[in-house]
C-alpha cells in the first residue's frame, strides 16, 4: 500500500510531530540531559515508523516536502540577521582567538572527514557530511548540506549527516564537562571566589533552557546575549508590527541571496546553495543597517522567526529520513565519527585550553567547545551551565563568548569552507 501526502497534510504532519517533539523533550530527562531537538524527537520517530512499514511491507509513505527549502532559507537568513560583528568588539581579544580555534576546528573536522572517507573506501562526500556539516553545523547545516550532496550526485548523504549530527549531540554533551573538570583538576586550576552568584546561576540554567527550547544550532541566539524575561519577550519579540517588519526583511533578504546564489552558480560554476547567499545577504545587511539605521529590527522578533523556521524546516528532513540508506555505511561512519571524536578532545586538552589561557575560564569555554563542536550551541550551553554549577562560580565571559562565536560568528568561515569542499570533492 502506498500513502501519499500532499504539501498541506505534509506541512500539519510536521507541526504535529514538532509538538510531539517539544512535549516528549521536557518530559524525558534523558531528551532533557542531552539537549536533543524537538525537531529530532518528533521527526526522527516518525522515520522509524516509515521504516518499520517499509520493511514489513505494510505501506510506503511519500511526502510533499517543498516547504522544506524556503523555511530553511528563512532560518539562514536569521543566522545572517544576527551576526553583528560590532559583537566581536564586546568579547575583545578572547573572542578573537576562541572564534580562531573554532574556524581551525571546522577546517580540520572537513579534512579528517575527507581523509578517513578514502581510507574506508567511501566517497569523500560522506567525509565531509560526518565532518563540520554535521558536527560543527549541527542538524540545521546536516539538514541543509545533505539534500545538495545528494543533487551532487552522493546517495545517502543526508542519513549519513543527521546521524553523524545525533551522534555529536550525545557525544559532545557526555565529554564537555567531563574534559573541562578533567583540566581543572589535572592543571590545579584555582576557581574563583563564589560568593553571591547562585542568582547568576540560575541565570545560566535558563539561558541554556530557553536555548534547547529552540531546537538547534543557531536558534536563540539573541536570547542568550540579552536574555529577556518571558513577560518583555511577549511585549516585543511577540509584537505584530515588529513580527511584521522583520518577516518583510527577511522576505527580502531571501530574495536577494537566492538570486545572488544562483547568478554566481552560473558565473563560476561553483555551486552556492541559496541558503548561503542569504545568509551572507543579511549578514552585509544587518552590519550595515547597524551602522546607517535604515530600519529597526526587533532581535526578538528574528529570534522567533527562528526559532520556527528551524523547527518546521529540520522537523520536515528528518520525517523524510531514509534510514535505510546507513545500512551499508554504517561501519565507516562509526569510525570516521571516532576519529573526529578523539581529534576534538585532544585539539580542546592541548590547544584550546591552553590559548585560553589555562584558567577557570578557559575550562568553562572548552566544555563549551565541545559542546558546540560536536553538537550545537544549546549544548555547549547546557554543558557550561552544568560545569559551573559544580564549583558554583559562573564564567561570564564564557557564557558571553561561546554563544556568539558558536551560534553565528562561525559561520562565517565554516559555511564556505563547507560549499568550497562540497564543490571541491564533488
């Protein structure tokens, strides 16, 4: 028997499986601990379920999936939106060299990916859909990439990345604390004093709560810089004129990039997938808009478009995940994500920590690190979070630094170096 849904029912399907996500993910402790995306939850259990139909031979499930690509180009819009790089300034130098060892990171995740795919016998495409596509982006950059891997020619590549992108968020939310307490204890590094910081604390907590709630990598990155209370986020982030306003910018946003996306594919031959030149339209967008006040955008209101557009556009690839495809991959892939895995730790134990500066927090940022480097930004939260919760004392300049650098200010170099070695392996 075969179902077939169509752009309406497909469209219900994915908000209903979104809910089930964000229901089932503050109700299991486990879903909570690892910081796992609604988005995930919900549509991933729906693969299984095609799956498990599929294999009986009870039914065959089709989805009309075309509002996939236009909620994803909204979401990279909002990622370019929120990438004022007067932000760099406010972190000084410490940004500086943390956003370094993360563009280092996403080099070289890439060049691992690669260079394992050929020594496993897979094609180097794979390599890089296990490498910063998934790990560094997350599951929105694995969501992203894998269908244009996939129009390139390399079957398989979108399983391939959401489950290298699931296993980073397990992997860098079991590591990150523990390699940070690790150093603390191994470098007898002195924590500062605690006195009057439980409010601080608590802060932290639900900074990384309001983060997970979104579902992502780069969702809630306003609201970790400022941190609204839910009651002035319903004023302002929530307000229809400012709503309006910033869906008519990134309407237009999205416009711009799409069509510069495609004029450059047909220039150079070089294949820039819409969602990049977006993004890099609102990046120019936004920075200049800072400096000449052309229109003002509410953060709240982009953060909330965000939020959405991640959850209904990742939602939507995985409910179409066609797991099946991993079964023949499944032993490389294990062991391309080991070696990536032992490459972080040992780049966070020597390098990082040490450029830091081998101190609390320096230790607090490494947890982050590989929170996000493994993962996404919500874990590298929660993993700081859960960090300083131990010794009691938060890092402020950790928990001011890795949200930018991990959220947005990274994708400035890993997003092309992505394409480049996309198009450079294809």
């Amino acid at each position: 028997m075969e179902i077939q849904l169509n752009l309406v029912q497909s469209a219900a399907l994915a908000l209903l499986l979104l809910s089930l996500g964000e229901w089932a993910r503050r109700r299991v402790g486990f879903l909570q601990k690892y910081c796992i995306p609604a988005p995930v939850i919900g549509g991933f259990l729906f693969a299984l379920l095609v799956l498990l139909l599929r294999q009986t031979g009870t039914a065959q499930i089709s989805l009309d999936t075309s509002l996939q690509s236009p909620a994803m180009i909204a979401f990279f819009t909002t990622i370019g939106l929120a990438g004022s790089l007067s932000s760099i300034k406010k972190g000084g130098r410490l940004l500086l060299v943390y956003l370094v060892v993360c563009w280092s990171l996403a080099i070289m995740q890439n060049l691992i990916g690669i260079g394992m795919a050929n020594v496993v016998g897979v094609s180097p495409m794979l390599g890089v859909m296990a490498g910063a596509v998934s790990l560094e982006g997350g599951h929105g950059a694995a969501a992203a990439f894998g269908p244009t891997a996939e129009a390139m020619g390399v079957e398989g590549a979108t399983a391939v990345a959401i489950a290298s992108a699931t296993f980073g968020l397990v992997a860098g939310s079991l590591m990150g604390g523990m390699t940070a307490s690790f150093l603390v204890a191994r470098h007898n590094v002195e924590i500062p004093e605690k006195a009057g910081l439980r409010e601080k604390l608590a802060f932290a907590g639900a900074v990384a709560r309001n983060m997970t709630s979104g579902g992502g990598s780069g969702s809630g990155v306003a609201a970790a810089a400022a941190a609204p209370s839910d009651e002035t986020r319903g004023k302002s982030g929530s307000n229809y004129a400012n709503l309006l306003t910033a869906a008519l910018v990134i309407g237009i946003v999205m416009v711009i990039g799409m069509t510069l996306g495609g004029w450059l594919s047909e220039l150079t031959g070089f294949s820039l997938p819409a969602y990049v030149g977006a993004m890099i339209i609102a990046l120019v967008f936004r920075n200049l808009n800072d400096k000449l006040g052309w229109i003002k955008i509410d953060d709240d209101a982009v953060d909330l478009i965000s939020q959405f557009s991640l959850g209904f556009f990742l939602t939507m690839a995985m409910m179409s995940l066609k797991i099946w495809e991993l079964a023949s991959l499944a032993g490389p892939l294990v062991l391309i994500l080991l070696v990536q895995l032992l490459f972080i730790l040992a780049f966070a134990v020597f390098v990082v920590f040490r450029v830091l500066g081998k101190n609390y927090d320096a230790a607090t940022m490494v947890a982050g690190f590989i929170g996000h480097g493994l993962g996404a930004t919500p874990n590298a939260l929660a993993n700081m979070d859960a960090f300083n919760s131990r010794f009691g004392v938060r890092s402020e300049r950790a928990f001011l630094i890795v949200p930018l650098a991990g959220a947005v200010l990274i994708d400035l170099v890993a997003l092309p170096w992505i394409v480049w070695c996309m198009n450079w392996v294809a």
